[in-house]
C-alpha cells in the first residue's frame, strides 16, 4: 500500500536544479513501459478498486457491522485506499493516458493538481500503513491476550487508536505541501502544448531535509517499524490460531455445535485479517526495496523497478474485497443486499428486513 513517492515524484516533477527563470519548451516522453503500465493497464484496477471500497465502506458502516471494532479499522482502511487510487489517477495515470491519447488537457490537468494533491496522498498511503499495523495490533491482543482482551480493547481505546493514526499521518505528510511548487506555464515542442512547470521548492532540494526526512524517517515510519510489526504479531496470531485448534481438537469441543460456530468464526477472521496482511506485504515489499536502492545509490534500476511497484501498491488498495468475500459470510450478505438495493431501489425496506432477521 505504501506508494514510493521519493521516486515517482522525482519523474513527475522533473527535477531540474537550473534556473527556474528558465522556461522548459521540450517535453519528455514517458517510458513505454510505465506509459503502458501506469496508463492503461492500471485504469481497470482503479476503477474497480474505487468502487469496490466504497462497497466496503458501506458494509463496515452498516449497524449490524459497527459492533465489531475491528470493521472500524477495515472501514478507515477502505477510506485511505479510495484516497490511495484517486491520486494514483491524477498523479500516475492521467498524464500517461493524455500523452497515449495525444489529448494534452489530460496532462495539464494532472501537471496542475500534482502539488495540491502530493501531501494527501502520502498522508493516504501512512494512514493505510499504520491501519493495517493497528487492525493487526487489535487482533492480536484478542487472539494471544485473551484475559486483557475486556481490558484493552474496548470502544474509547479503538476510537483513540484511529485518531491517533489518522492525526499522525496528517502531521507527518505536512512538509509535503512545500515540496512542489508551479512556476509557469509554457509552450512544448513537438507535441505544441502548453503545460504547467513545476519545480521541487528549496526544502525539497536540501539535502539535509532530503537525509532526514526521506533517508532516515520515511524508512522508518512506513517500511522497517510497520514492517517488522506486522511480521511478528501476525507469526504469532498464526501460531495461536494453530495451537487453538490443536486445544480444542484433544477438548471435544467441536461436538457443541454452537460453540463449534462461534470457533469457527472466530478463526476465520483471524484468517482473513492475516491475509489482508499478508497481500499488504507482497505487494510493498517491491516499494520497500525501491526505497532501500534509492538510498543506496542504485539509480540504474529505478526506472524498471518504480513503475512496478507503484502498480503494485494499487492493485492492493484494490483487491481487499475479494479477501472480504472469501472469509466473512457478514460482508458476503451485506454485499450481496446492497448490489440488490442499488437495482431495486424500492425494495431497501424488504431486503434490510431479511438481513435483520439472518443475523438475529
């Protein structure tokens, strides 16, 4: 989920340390393979993903959902990965598609918004990090810390939880807003378009703030801590998971049917908020080792590895409705109800009576 905006940006904004009294008349084309990647193939994901977070944050906001805190996380998650996919079309996309196109308003547009858009996408991109780092914190006091369960995980704490993450990101992706600026807008040749031009401002182009910042802090916040985190709660929540069965198995438990059930769910999303992990780190870890190259000094491998790794972190802000659907027979109805209500708009009434009457 973790988009690597050190690299991309240093395309998008064509850092250019001369003078910027100078006007830049000659307009550089993408690579063929981002070109297609990022402009065409990418479009399907977003849409689809676009819409099927704002499936997710309907059904984690239904009441019948609310009740579990966990669904809160998920709903925040879902929010985050909408904002991910919207600047990954105006940032990545858009500008690709114009140049494919040849329909240059399409650039211009996305050359206008990049500055505005730049802090709340990282901001985006840190909320989904940290989210998916709490939801896996939440389960894991649940599943390996049963007794304080009652204690630590109650409304307040996960209301607190979520705040805190959400105020964290917005601080920590506040210089962002300074990074990029427009400083004109001129005529390119050959394609006889004009389009904005914009610079990385003086904080952009310190190397103190760029070591800082970007070297040292963005590494840590969004790769090595969560990373690490992620990786060793959810080991042991598997382990746990594993034990449990194992414990229940030599009890005889499962020949109570109705404890049989409330087991077997109780498994199953655990299951599924590991999965959820486990997609996330698949498809980061490519960004995680663009991040480290960058810092490194391995230029010569940015240009094939960034375009991947950035359609990676869309394809997981896309694809966690189909974990969703596989592990939880809740979101399986509540999906199911809302595509009904959406072709029957008159029957909202009847089928809302019907899922009530499944869950009570």
């Amino acid at each position: 989920m973790e988009m690597e905006i050190a690299n991309f940006s240093d395309a998008l904004i064509n850092l250019n340390e001369s003078d910027k009294e100078e006007c830049v008349e000659v307009y550089e084309n993408y690579e063929e393979l981002e070109k297609w990647l990022l402009g065409v193939v990418a479009l399907p994901f977003i849409l689809v993903g676009l819409s099927a977070n704002f499936m997710s944050m309907l059904i984690f906001s239904h009441k019948n959902m609310r009740s579990n805190m966990v669904n809160w996380y998920l709903m925040i998650l879902a929010a985050s990965d909408s904002v991910i996919l919207i600047s990954s079309f105006i940032v990545l996309t858009l500008p690709r598609l114009g140049e494919i196109l040849h329909f240059w308003r399409l650039t211009w547009i996305s050359y206008y918004l990049v500055p505005y858009w730049y802090a709340p996408m990282g901001s985006a991109q840190t909320i989904s990090v940290w989210m998916t780092v709490a939801m896996s914190l939440h389960r894991f006091i649940g599943v390996c810390l049963p007794f304080k369960a009652s204690i630590l995980l109650n409304k307040k704490r996960a209301k607190v939880a979520i705040i805190a993450v959400v105020g964290f990101a917005i601080i920590f992706n506040m210089t962002r807003f300074f990074e990029v600026e427009i400083v004109r807008v001129c005529r390119h040749t050959p394609i006889n378009a004009e389009l904005p031009i914009f610079h990385p401002t003086p904080l952009r182009l310190s190397s103190l703030y760029r070591r800082l910042y970007y070297e040292y802090a963005y590494t840590l916040v969004m790769f090595v801590i969560p990373f690490t985190i992620l990786i060793v709660v959810n080991s042991m929540v598997i382990l746990a998971i594993h034990k449990s069965r194992q414990i229940h198995a030599k009890l005889n438990v499962y020949d109570d049917g109705t404890r049989k059930q409330e087991i077997a769910k109780e498994i199953s999303t655990s299951i599924m908020l590991v999965a959820i992990v486990v997609a996330f780190l698949l498809c980061n870890t490519l960004t995680f080792v663009v991040n480290i190259l960058e810092n490194w000094g391995y230029p010569n491998y940015l240009t094939m590895l960034v375009p991947w790794s950035n359609w990676l972190v869309m394809t997981n802000a896309s694809i966690n409705i189909c974990i969703y659907c596989m592990f939880s027979d809740k979101y399986r109805q509540l999906f199911w109800y809302y595509l009904r209500v959406l072709g029957c708009c008159g029957c909202r009434h009847d089928f809302e009576v019907i899922v009530n009457h499944t869950w009570s």
